[in-house]
C-alpha cells in the first residue's frame, strides 16, 4: 500500500483499514502535509481525528474527517499558540517588574519602622535591670554569707572552716 503522505500511517494508523485506505488519496496528503508544515505534530493529528464520532460510512467518515483537517489548518497549531502563550506571559512579567517600586533602603525601612512602633500604644516598656541580689551578711564576721544555716543565720566559708575544727561555737540566738 502506497501512501501519498509520509504522516498518513502516524495519523491514520488506529483507524479501520477501509477508512485508512479511503483517507489514502491526494487531498488528504495535501493537508496533512500542511499542517505538518504549519507546526502540528501527527499525534496531535491523531488525537483529533480519533476524537470525531462516526458518520455512518467509511465514505462520509472519510470526508468529515478531511472537511475536519481542513479546518484546522485556519487553527493555530497547539505549540505555536504555547509559545505565544508563554512570551506573552514572560512579557507581562517583565513589566511588573519594571513598573514595580524600588524597595526601601534599609535606613529608610528601620526609621519607618521606629516611627511605627513609636505611634502604637500600649507598647511594651523595657523592663528595668533587676538589681544584684547580695547575699546577706556572715553572722559571725560580717563577711558574705555564703551558707545558709536558718532563716537568721548565715556564715561564710572561713567561719565554717572555723566551726568545723571546734576551736569557736555559735550562741543560740533568740
């Protein structure tokens, strides 16, 4: 079987073979070659002419389906109309950018944000430095207390260095 277009088999190879056979003719591989040339790839022929319903004969299937090719020949093919798509939204992008305002430097940024900051009420106020705690005084030197014996009494390490030996005794405190 010859075909007079080299796409006719990638196009029309999933139809019945009568129908194939009827497609096979001069008018049909003008057009297929077309739109080929126009950009169409031949799954994408495929696709659409497997898509039409049947028209009851293999001869009204077959001039539907070259009526069908012919009208997509006045269609943009589906890659030309992408990457018209795609440069048109690349386009779009680049305005905004152009168009879009400079950020601000970060002095201007930080001073705006003072400047905020300063009108918002109920801003939180920094607390206050916590003064050193001191430990209380040695009861037996008036060193710092470094060990707590009761509420009261508080010694140092010399002083309890001192006790441990036994050579000095703490009174009883009242």
């Amino acid at each position: 079987m010859r075909t007079s277009s080299p796409h006719h088999t990638d196009v029309f190879s999933h139809l019945p073979s009568l129908l194939m056979r009827e497609l096979d003719s001069e008018p049909v591989a003008e057009v297929l070659d077309e739109l080929v040339r126009a950009g169409w790839r031949p799954g994408q022929l495929r696709h659409r002419v497997g898509a039409e319903p049947a028209q009851g004969s293999v001869e009204k299937d077959a001039a539907h389906l070259l009526q069908l090719l012919r009208g997509l020949t006045e269609q943009t093919c589906p890659d030309a109309q992408h990457e018209r798509d795609r440069l048109e939204r690349e386009r779009q992008r680049q305005w905004e950018r152009e168009q879009a305002p400079e950020p601000a430097t970060p002095e201007v940024r930080q001073a705006r944000i003072e400047e905020i900051r300063a009108g918002l009420k109920g801003v939180p106020r920094r607390r206050a430095e916590p003064e050193p705690r001191t430990r209380p005084a040695c009861n037996l030197c008036q060193g710092e207390g470094a060990y707590f014996v009761t509420r009261d009494v508080h010694l140092c390490k010399r002083c309890v260095d001192v006790l441990a030996t036994g050579t000095a005794r703490l009174r009883e405190t009242g």
